[in-house]
C-alpha cells in the first residue's frame, strides 16, 4: 500500500492547551533565529476541529498564559469572567452548609472561568497566525520508531474503512508525518502515550497512574439567580465517604451555568455510575432549586489524571517528549491542569529549540525537558499535594485532615499515608460479593435515582446533548480484547461495570439467543473519548484507540 510521507521538523500529536502554546512558542522562538531556516511544525487533531475533544471545568489561574501571550486579555481572549467570588459548600441528604471559610485550594481570586473548548480555538488561531500547520480529523494512530527504538513521528488512520474492515470508495490510507521531535499532547490516557509508556517502560520506578471522571452540563437559567464570576465547589452528598468525589457550579455569561460532578476512577462499589452520581448530585435540594426553570443545553465527560507527583512518567524519549496531562501534570487537589499544560507546551519548546540548534534530539539532549519542568514552578507545586489523592483510600474525613496537614507541612502526610498509592485504581473495585451485593442491580445504589427528562436525564439524552457523531461504518474502536469474559467471569464477579463506568452508554449486555445468555454489545458511535473503559475496566481487556478522524463529541462552547 503507498503511504504518503510528509516531513516536518516538529509535531504536536493534540491539539490541547499543552499543544498549541508549545507550537505557538517554539513558532516564535524559530523566527528569532534565521540561521535554523524554515522550520515546519504541525499540529494533528483528531477532532473535527481544534477544541471539538476540549472539554474541562474550567477555572483558569492565568499564570501560564500570561507568560505565553503577556497581554491576552487585551488581545481578546475568550475569557467568560474574572472569578469575583469563592463558595464552599458541603452537602448533607437535606442541607447545604456554606463554609465560613473557603479552603486554600479552592480560593480562586486572580483567575478566570472559561470555556477553554474557545479559549483552544483562540489559540489555535494564533498558532495559524504564526505559521504553524494545523491538520485537524487527523487521528495519531500509531507511533514510527526505527529499529532502536527512537520515535520517529506518527501514522496518522486510514480513512473509509467499513466495518468488516474492507476498503470503502472514499478509502484514504493514513498519512507518516516524520519529524525530529514528536510532542504527544494526547491529554489524559492518550492513546499514543499509553503505547510509548508500555513500550519504553516509562512508568518504570513511578506509581501506578489514577484517574477521575468528570461529568458536566452547561444549563441556561431563567433568571440572574447565580451570578456570573461566581464559583462555588461542593463536597459531601451524593459520594459515600470512601469515594472520591466532589461537585463545582460556575456561573458563565448570559445566564449560562456550568455544572459538574467528578468521580475518582478508584472506587470500591461495583455498582458506581459516575453519570448517576452527577444526576442524583442535582437533585439535591440546594442544587434542584437553582436548576428549577433552567435548560440543559450542552453535556460532556472527560478523565482528569489525578495521581500527581508520584505518578508522573519519564518525559522524553528519543525524538520524543510528553506534556500536559498525558505526563499527568494536573495538580489534584486543585483539580487544575490548564495552567501546567501551557507551561509543559512552553518548555517543551524551549529544549526543542535548543535541541535544532544542536542539531540532536536524542533522549540525551531531550532529557533536558525534565531539569526545566522540576526547575519551574510545576513540580514544586505538585510536590506541595503529593499526597493528596492518595489519603482519599482512607476515606473522606482522613484524607481531609490529610490534606490540612499537608498545607502545613509542604505535602509531607507524617508518614501516614505516604507513597500509599501502589495499584491502578481499577484493581480498587471490589467483587459484587464482596462489596455484600447478590446481584448487578442498580437500584441497590441509586434506588432513589429517576430520570424525568427535566432535572435529571439519562444516559442517551445525556451524549445527545454532546453533538457525538462517528461514521457506523467503520471498525469499531474500542478493542474488547477478549469477549468471552464479558458474558463469563465478569458478569459473574462484578456484573459488568462498563455499562455503569462508561458516561456514554457504549457499552450493553444484550440477550443473546434466547437462552437466557447474554453478550456485550459496543454502541461505539456513542463515545465521547473519556477513556473512562480503557482505564477502569477491571480485567484490563478494553483498549481504546483513535477511530476515524473527525469522529467524537463536539464540546462547543463547554
Ligand atoms: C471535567 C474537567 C474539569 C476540569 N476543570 C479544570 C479547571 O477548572 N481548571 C483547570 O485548570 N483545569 C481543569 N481541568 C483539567 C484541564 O482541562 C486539563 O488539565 C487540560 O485540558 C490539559 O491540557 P492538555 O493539552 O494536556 O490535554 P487536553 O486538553 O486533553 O487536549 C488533548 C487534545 O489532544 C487530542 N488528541 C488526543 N489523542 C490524540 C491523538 N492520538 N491524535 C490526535 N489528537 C489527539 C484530543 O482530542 C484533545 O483535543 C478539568 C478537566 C476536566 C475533564
């Protein structure tokens, strides 16, 4: 088959925060220095368009971006509002009790709600602006390495595969853009970075990475009742205390509210539904009110990294560095990572710079990528938490104090719960026998739980609402590695948690045959690229990877 091969200098695999402010810099960096001549950088995307994967809280502390474009707000970044107030809530069944003080963590005076899905649009205008070549619908399929295993760029996925995996007439093989220096900017469980990781044993010495789910809607109001600038977090109900979790309601223009829920992809209970604890998170009396009138107009879920310090792979390869969240740069207990991706961008720029200077960009010169980020503000910050997530093992009210002592003590946890976190968060859940559940039924958890199609909706209408479109006529992508499983030992010992884990009702036991048994079926045209599957199913058997470019959510707006 003949592939094309296009040769770059540099390319950016995601067009995330962390991407396009590398791209953005390096663009800029390279026009300093004419004796390097052209330089070529691209950028691929799988989405239909920059932004349309993007999905986050967001409250933004600006501090990266003004180093990156010192003016932003001049040069008219989409920015929703400064944040003008702090609200602390924790929420029993019955009652919301505003904490007098807002903890440290989550003051966020100085900062900005955004929508970053515009605030990536925004930048990916400026990296266009300053030559960079963008190529949105261009999935990073697989990574090229020669025979020593040096990256040398990315293969991009066929185009008009059917689902038996016969050519269509629109067949268009993917593309080898070969480059010095890759930068996967995948964001959480990149598909690529997953590969590179397993492959050069990045995660050698490091811990076990854990991860959260993020479950959100945008809901107009009818009225100024929640002021915009106002960002209230929640901690309490409808997480048990030993789960992880906690909700935000930030108030954006016209009257648009912005409302979450995020779960930690540690759970114990098998019957957890990270969707159905952001539904029963808004029927709570205090949220249920302020909803009351409005309009869900937009819905997404995306993992955040939440593992931090420990749990940070080595960041460079030959010809290739991470950055952003697919180095799990994220700081956890802020739940912010927009700041430290355009920081990662930024300084990976500079060392590919120095490295086309030098005219190497072996592992050896690469390695520099890592000095510059524990020498910035980035991993002191992260070691400042690093404790954090791990402490919530123990249960909610351990881990709070945990986290007291920890600001006090500059992240050390008195020897308690440090270094506590040896297993993935999928090797977390308890069987259903052992959890003291005889059967997979939901309502043993969300007995309460309907979904009137008001406050409260269900899966399906959820995904509607995040504009998900993949061609049905292609291969599907989630690998389900060995089905037998699903209908077998799974159904069995924790009567299968994808059909509870995944936000997007992808994944069904349907009857098979009449006979009582049953077989997974994959609604893959459904995902919204969380990779939720991918990190929480329990026997570790679900393997995500990009499908045809252009397939996914479109966050407008979000
Ligand atoms: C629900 C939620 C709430 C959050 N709240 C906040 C907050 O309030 N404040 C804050 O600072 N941070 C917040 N974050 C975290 C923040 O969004 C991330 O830290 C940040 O977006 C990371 O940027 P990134 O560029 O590393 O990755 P991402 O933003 O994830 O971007 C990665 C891009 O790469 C693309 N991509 C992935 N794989 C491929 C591939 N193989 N080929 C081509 N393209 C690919 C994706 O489609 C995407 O466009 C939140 C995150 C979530 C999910």
């Amino acid at each position: 088959m003949e592939r094309e091969t296009l040769e770059f200098d540099v390319v950016f695999v995601g067009a995330g925060p962390a991407n396009l402010s590398g791209a953005l810099h390096l663009a800029r960096l390279v026009k300093q220095n004419a004796s390097l001549g052209d330089i070529e950088i691209a950028v691929i995307e799988k989405g239909s368009a920059v932004g349309s994967h993007i999905l986050s809280g967001a409250v933004m502390d600006p501090k990266a971006l003004r180093e990156l474009i010192p003016d932003f707000e001049e040069q008219g970044a989409p920015l929703e509002s400064p944040v003008k107030e702090d609200y602390f809530l924790y929420l029993t069944p019955k009652f919301a009790l505003r904490s007098p003080i807002t903890p440290p963590p989550l003051k966020n005076h100085g900062y900005y709600i955004v929508s970053l899905n515009r605030l990536t649009v925004w930048l990916g205008e400026k990296c266009e602006e300053a030559g960079v070549n963008i190529f949105p619908e261009f999935p990073g399929a697989d990574l090229l390495y020669d025979e020593n295993d040096r990256v040398l760029g990315v293969r991009t996925g066929d185009k008009g595969i059917d689902k038996e995996g016969k050519r269509k007439p629109n067949y268009e093989p993917g593309v080898d853009l070969r480059a010095k220096v890759t930068v996967l900017g995948e964001g959480p469980r990149g598909s690529l970075s997953k590969q590179l990781i397993e492959r050069l044993g990045l995660d050698e010495g490091r811990e076990p990475q854990v991860y959260s789910l993020g479950v959100k809607e945008l809901w107009e109001l009818p009225d100024d009742r929640y002021p915009t600038g106002r960002v209230t977090h929640t901690l309490g109900f409808p997480s048990d205390t030993a789960t992880y979790g906690g909700g935000w309601i930030y108030g954006m223009q016209n009257r648009v509210l912005n409302i979450g829920y995020v779960t930690g992809l540690d759970y114990k209970d098998p019957l957890i539904d990270p969707h159905a604890e952001f539904q029963r998170y808004k029927t709570h009396p205090y949220i249920a009110r302020l909803l009351e009138g409005g309009k869900m107009l937009r819905y997404g879920a995306k993992t955040v990294t939440a593992g931090g310090y420990f749990a940070i792979p080595r960041m460079y390869a030959d010809g290739v560095l991470l950055a952003g969240d697919c180095a799990g740069l994220l700081n956890p207990q802020r739940l912010k990572g927009i700041h430290s991706a355009i920081k990662s961008g930024m300084l990976a720029a500079e060392v590919i710079y120095e490295a086309l200077v030098a005219g190497d960009f072996s592992a050896k010169q690469l390695q520099r990528y890592e000095q510059v980020v524990k020498e910035s503000w980035i991993i002191p910050e992260l070691r400042k938490v690093r404790n954090f997530h791990s402490a919530f093992k123990h249960g909610r009210w351990p881990a709070l104090i945990n986290a007291g002592l920890q600001f006090v003590t500059g992240g050390r946890a008195w020897g308690i719960f440090d270094r506590d976190r040896s297993v993935a968060g999928h090797e977390e859940m308890k069987k259903l026998s052992n959890y003291g559940y005889r059967d997979d039924r939901l309502e043993q958890r969300y007995k309460d739980l309907r979904f009137d199609g008001k406050l409260t909706f269900n899966k399906v209408t959820d995904v509607y609402h995040a504009a998900v479109g993949h061609d049905e006529d292609q291969p599907a992508h989630l690998h389900v590695l060995d089905t037998n499983i699903c209908s077998t030992r799974c159904a069995e010992e924790y009567g299968n948690p994808c059909q509870r884990f995944c936000p997007a009702a992808v994944y069904e036991m349907v009857e098979d045959g009449g006979n009582g048994n049953r077989r997974l079926q994959i609604n893959f045209s459904n995902c919204v690229h969380c990779k939720t599957c991918d990190i929480m199913d329990p026997y570790q058997i679900i393997n995500w990877v990009t499908p045809e470019g252009g397939g996914g959510p479109d966050y407008k707006g979000m």
